[in-house]
C-alpha cells in the first residue's frame, strides 16, 4: 500500500505563490476573453490504434471555416508552419521569448493570414492577439477543432492551467469506485464489496468543460482510505491511508505510463471515442505514489496495517477551475 501523507500548511502556500506567479495567456480561439468547449482535455487517456497514450493538450470545439471563429495568438513569439500530406493535420507554431511553446493544430491552410506567413518567411516576432487562422473542416462526426499545446523544456503542461479565464463552475463527477485483485481485471463482489490480499481502487471519473456535449478526464484524482469507529451509539471515520493526486505536477506523464494508470479491460475499459463512448477508469493505486507501477501499487490490506472490519474509500476529482467532485464507497475488509 502506498501513502503519500498531504504537504504541510507551508508547502501548501508555496504551492499557492507558485500558481499565482505563472504566466497566463487567453484562448486561442474568438472570443480569446470568454472559456470555450472542450471536447478532449490534457493527459486524457486515448486509444484510436496501438497502444494507450495519453492526450497532449485540449480540443477547443469551434465551427471550422471559412465561417468560423479566428484563431489568435496568445503570445508573441515567432513562428513556424507544419503542412501536412493529410490536409486536415496542418499546424502553426509560436515560439516564445521565455521558452514556451504553443500549438494549433488542424489549421486550415487556406485561411492562415498574411501576417502569419511573412513572420514566418521573414524570421520576425508575431505579435500577441494577432488572427493566425481558421479551424479545419473535420471529416469525422463533426468534431471540428484546435488542437491547442503548450510545452516547456521540462515536458508539455497542461494548457487549463494557464487559460484565462478558466471559470468553468460544473464540477467533475466520481461515477462508480470498484475494488479489483491487483493488477487483474477480476473484480471484489458484494455489497459493500468484501476484499482481501492486495487490492486495486478503480474509479469511473468524468467532467465537462464548458459543454454537455463531450465527457472528459479530470485534471488529478486523489483517493483517502477511512476506517470505521464505533464508539457506543457513535461511529466516525478516521483517515487512515491517503494519496497524493495521481499527476503530481502539471506536466503530462510518460505515454508508456497510460495503460497503467488507466483500466483498459472489460468490465471497465476506457475508452476516448469523440464520436461515441467517452468513459475514464482511473486505476488510482497505480498513480503517483506507486510511480505508475502496476504490480507495485495497491492497497495492501492482509500486511498488517489493516485489520479486517468496514472501510469507505473517499475519491476526490478536480479540474482545473478549481472544482471538486466526490464520492464514498464502503468496503469491508476480511482477510
């Protein structure tokens, strides 16, 4: 089992100066002041062929050209241009002054303006709020898009955090938490469910990002472990195992690391079709604390450290805007 215990008040804080020092920028789509709808969020878990990986950056919905929004520049920097043999992966890239990159990707290449090219012809700085271009025409179901990315030299972040404004207010939702044999896709029965030996905690999370229209991952998702005192008349919960989030930075995780982190197999398997079933099964013991291990993380609960009786696991999700969504689940430990 591993615990991670929570950071003292004066990690917390630095932790909040952190966030409050870190440079922003505006959307990249029309109107750049306003949150638009994300159809795939960063560090979602994607499978379309091969194997799982995990999803750089966020899909801002938006009608393609020519009668669609404008894409702007959220920074100055200068710029490079990828054309595509497949018309629909062409892209703009904007270089910053302070190392920071941005993306737009599925830019169609008709639109891209004059300013754009002869920035890039000519070597010369764009300047920030500038039209670059339009989205795309995406051939499947609809789901026309800017693929927008924001990297850095220590790996590619997640661009939530740093959109302005990012006032989305619907919280994301902890859907199901299931209990598994370790790294087995067998399933502990019951109700509550009764488990023994080293057990994995699987949690169905979802969230909307300023839409109804598409379900995405969450940004971290944390679990505690509670054990029941009964006292007399009374009961109450006593914590007794926690985790940290299981991203521990903004940073997007080792693609190998997805297959791992999310359940792909039946009864619960994951799965990111845009165009049909979108559902996350995070398998939260195998996150940070467990270095994205699966045969490492679990919850250990014949080591000693847990004596049989009820439990309840508290999953906690949250997104970028600072929004939260839990959910409790009793089990009874009988080793």
């Amino acid at each position: 089992m591993f615990s991670i215990p929570r950071p003292a008040s004066g990690a917390i804080l630095v932790g909040l100066l952190a966030l409050a020092c870190v440079r922003t920028n505006p959307w990249p789509v029309e109107d750049v002041a306003a949150g638009h709808p994300v159809g795939n969020s960063s560090r979602e878990f994607q499978q379309y062929s091969g194997a799982p990986y995990y999803h750089g950056g966020i899909d801002v919905r938006e009608p393609p050209a020519p009668n669609g929004p404008w894409l702007r520049s959220v920074d100055s920097g200068t710029v490079g241009i990828s054309y595509s043999a497949n018309p629909i992966y062409h892209g703009v890239i904007l270089d910053t002054h302070d190392t920071i990159e941005f993306g737009y990707w599925h830019v169609d290449s008709a639109s891209i303006t004059a300013a754009v090219l002869d920035a890039w012809n000519d070597g010369t700085v764009l300047a920030r709020n500038v039209r670059m271009g339009q989205i795309v025409d995406w051939p499947a179901c609809g789901f026309h898009h800017v693929h927008f990315y924001r990297t850095r030299p220590a790996g590619e972040t997640d661009p939530m955090v740093f959109v302005r404004p990012k006032n989305e207010t619907v919280a994301p939702g902890v859907n199901e938490i299931a209990f598994a044999q370790n790294a087995t896709d067998t399933y502990f029965a019951g109700t509550p469910p009764g488990v023994s030996g080293d057990v994995d905690i699987v949690a169905q999370v979802s969230d909307q990002i300023f839409t109804a229209g598409h379900i995405t991952g969450a940004y971290d998702v944390s679990y505690k472990i509670q054990r029941r005192i009964k006292f007399w008349f009374f009961q109450f919960w006593w914590t007794v195992a926690s985790s940290d989030p299981i991203f521990p930075s903004t940073l997007k995780p080792a693609d190998v690391t997805a297959a791992t982190v999310f359940q792909t197999a039946a009864p619960r398997s994951s799965s990111s079709n845009y165009c049909g079933t979108e559902s996350y099964f995070y398998v939260l013991t195998n996150g940070n604390p467990a270095a994205y291990n699966d045969a490492a993380g679990f919850w250990d609960t014949d080591g000693g450290a847990f004596s049989n009786g009820r439990y309840r696991v508290r999953v906690v999700a949250r997104d970028a805007s600072g929004n939260s969504g839990t959910r409790t689940q009793e089990v009874d430990v009988a080793n």
